[in-house]
C-alpha cells in the first residue's frame, strides 16, 4: 500500500496562505513585501530548504544514536542558490552540519552519507535538479 500525506493550504489575503498538515500541524507561509505579500510566514522555498535540513537532521541523529555516539548539540545550515529563470529552481545547495559532542569523524561522514543516499526523501528529490555539498564540524568537548 502506498504512503500518503496531505496538506490544505487556505488563502487569507495578498499571498499569505494558512497551511494546515494532516497531522493537525499549522503554519503560514508568505510572500516578501516587495512582491505583495505581508511578510507574515517563510517562503514556500525557505521550507523547502528546511525540510532538506530537517530530514537530514532527524537521519543523521538517529543513525549517530544507533552507533552509540555522543551528540549533545547539532544545528544545520542550509543555503541554497537559484536559477535566474523561471521555475527559478535550486541549482545548488549547501548543507553544514554543526555537531556537538564525542562523535568520530568516520562514523559522522558515514550518517550523512547514508542519509543523503539511502533515506532522506528530500534530498533524494532535490538531488535530481541540485547539485547538493555537504560539510560538517565536530567540536568535542575537550
């Protein structure tokens, strides 16, 4: 059987959209003021970034739990570039990986590998369109 998921989004004004997840989950997304919007919520691109860095993010913790490393701090940062024209898709895009902890440099390149190339759903997706470069930094506590 197949996995599905649903979303409604309900207009409210200008560009802003009220989201609401099928898990009862909401959020808004808007557009800038520059092109109308009120600047009341993220970008719906600003998201898509996100949910590239969280599914990461939630692969790569899961994985260090299983080999038995100690996190005890993580942040992503994501940046993505681009094209000039229309759809105006992400060409490339830049994920850093912060990690706090006793973690083993082999072990981390490892996770992120895996999530990159076996279950992050998003990345998989933006992979076909995006040129997608990773790095990471470990700090220990030392």
């Amino acid at each position: 059987m197949a996995d599905t998921m649903n979303a409604q989004a309900q207009w409210r004004d200008g560009f802003r959209f009220d989201i609401t997840t099928g898990t009862g989950h909401e959020l808004t997304v808007d557009a800038s003021a520059e092109v109308g919007g009120g600047d009341s919520g993220a970008r719906p691109t600003e998201l898509l970034l996100a949910a590239n860095a969280t599914c990461m993010g939630m692969d790569v913790i899961s994985i260090l739990r299983k080999m038995r490393q100690e996190v005890r701090g993580y942040t992503l940062k994501i940046t993505g570039e681009r094209a000039d024209d229309h759809p105006r898709i992400f060409t490339h895009i830049v994920i850093e990986h912060f990690i706090e902890g006793e973690v083993e440099e082999a072990k981390l390149a490892h996770a992120i590998e895996l999530s990159e190339e076996k279950y992050c759903t998003v990345s998989a997706m933006l992979n076909k369109v995006a040129m997608i470069e990773t790095k990471y930094v470990i700090k220990s506590s030392n």
